[in-house]
C-alpha cells in the first residue's frame, strides 16, 4: 500500500537526502519548476531527469536524459508525469536502486505502485512534497 499517514510520509521526506526529478522542467510556469526550486531551498539535493531538455541545466543542475545515467544514489524519485508513463519512471527507479518513488498530484498508477512496492521501495501517490513537507513540519536537511 502507498503511504497515506502523515507519521509515514514525514519519516520518509526526513530520511531523504537525494532527489531526481523525473519530468524536470526549465520553464517557471511548470509546477515541477517550483517544486525543484522549493525542494533544494529545503536542502535536498534535487537532480533533474527530461530527455527533451538534456545537457541543459535547472536551478544550477545539469539535466540528465534518463536516471540510469545519473550515476549515483539518489534516494527518492519525484515523478512529474502523466499517470500512464509513470510506470516507465517507476521501472527505472527500481533499476537504479531508488528507496521511494513519488507520484506528484493527479498522478494515480496502482500497477507501478504495486510492482515498486514489490521491489521494496515505499511508494506516495497524489502527492507533492512541496505541500507536505510545510504541512508536517519538517525542518530543512542538514
């Protein structure tokens, strides 16, 4: 089951230190470019995957085409796509060895969910951490 308690999503958000964003854009008018922006005001490394916008840089970070080429940990994908590609985003998280998948709001997939699950990672759907990190309380990382 995704995680739906707060204790559950704050322990989660409070264990994280890396991000990748999949669906990462450089246009301000796009939610994701907020969220990356709020995300790395809260201390969290936040590393941008867009296969259109590769080799580019957002908010100071080079934009990856895919997250098998990231090349290092991260520990939570944020996934900003259409609820039907999101499977493709959860697949490559389970490959690179990612401890949580995020599915942002309107992003709704129980397949993805179940087979992430499955491989161990926790799951968060309908969600942005963006809203939830300020609900909870949760203090910027060190």
């Amino acid at each position: 089951m995704p995680l739906t308690k707060d204790e559950d999503i704050k322990a989660l958000l409070e264990s994280v230190r890396t991000i990748a964003l999949v669906g990462a854009s450089d246009r301000p008018d796009r939610p994701s470019y907020g969220v990356m922006e709020f995300l790395q005001r809260q201390g969290y490394r936040v590393i941008p995957v867009n296969p259109q916008i590769t080799g580019e840089h957002v908010h100071g970070e080079f934009v990856f085409r895919e997250l098998s080429q990231i090349g290092m940990a991260v520990d939570m994908v944020d996934i900003f796509r259409r609820p039907q590609a999101a499977g493709e985003a959860v697949d490559a998280a389970i490959a690179a060895g990612a401890k949580a998948v995020w599915m942002q709001l309107g992003v709704i997939n129980e397949e993805a969910a179940a087979r992430a699950e499955a491989a161990g990672l926790k799951v968060v759907m309908d969600r942005c951490p963006a809203i939830e990190i300020p609900r909870l309380g949760i203090q910027p990382v060190a």
